[in-house]
C-alpha cells in the first residue's frame, strides 16, 4: 500500500527575522525570561507585514510574529519600474523614516530595518533615510509600515 507523503509547496511569503531580545519579567522567585521577536513578511510583488511574537524560546516567538504579520499585510502601490510615486515621512515613538523614489536600477539605498521591509514588499529602486537618532528596529519598521500606508495608489 504506497504511503502518501505530504508535499511541501513554495510558501506564498518569505520573511526575514528583524530582531530578537530576550525580555523579563520579574515574579517572586526571581526573573522569568522569555523572547521577543520581530519579523517582516512580504511577497514581493506589492504585499508586507511586521509582526511581533513572544515565546518562551526563540523559535516560538518567530513562528508568533510570522503569523502576525501575516495578519497584518498591508499593500504598497508599486510603479512599473519598482518604486514608488512619491516622497513619504512618517514617525513612529521617536523613529523618523523618510522614503524617496529612486531612478531605475538604482537598487535599495537604505539602511537597517527599512532595507529588509522594502526588500520584501517588492520595491527594486528607493532611496530612504533614518532623520532620528533611534536604533531600536522595531520602531524603525513600524514607521516604515506607516510611510508605506500612506502611499495612495495611482488611478
């Protein structure tokens, strides 16, 4: 009798793993660690998210975030030559993001989590800034998301 083995198909997105940190919380006994992580979703053919997961090792906590970001796609009008139609900023706690379209094959000039997310969503040509002095990446991804969101697609 032939056994039937599952097929594993080509996952609709692929993430990449932001940050991970190993958090606290303090009981009586002491400090309970856990993790926390932060993970970017995306197609890239227009479609990304950022979701966060904690667990209690780190593998549950991506798994967490993948699905939460999954929850949370947001979709970003791309032109036909990959970027997009026009200059965005958005904040986000103390994280300042500036995105601005770039010229054809120009590629990614953008640092940090922005590079990742962009990556994902399937823009090719974006120049991006930082204008704060925060390093925390999660906030840096969340006001990306937010310069994203604002993008209206053309009609």
């Amino acid at each position: 009798m032939p056994r039937f083995t599952a097929r594993r198909e080509k996952p609709e997105f692929d993430h990449t793993v932001l940050d991970v940190r190993r958090v606290a919380r303090v009981v009586a006994g002491g400090r309970r660690f856990s993790f926390r992580a932060t993970v970017v979703v995306g197609n890239r053919r227009g479609m990304v998210g950022v979701g966060i997961g904690k667990g209690p090792d780190v593998s549950k906590a991506i798994e967490k975030a993948t699905h939460q970001a999954k929850k949370r796609l947001l979709s970003v009008p791309l032109t036909v030559r990959g970027s997009i139609d026009y200059e965005v900023m958005a904040k986000f706690s103390s994280a300042k993001v500036y995105l601005r379209p770039a010229g054809e094959g120009r590629g990614i000039i953008a640092g940090s989590s922005v590079r990742a997310i962009c990556s994902l969503a399937g823009i090719g040509n974006i120049t991006a800034k930082i204008l704060s002095r925060s390093t925390n990446k999660l906030n840096i991804a969340r006001a990306t998301m937010a310069a994203l969101g604002q993008l209206k697609p053309r009609r």
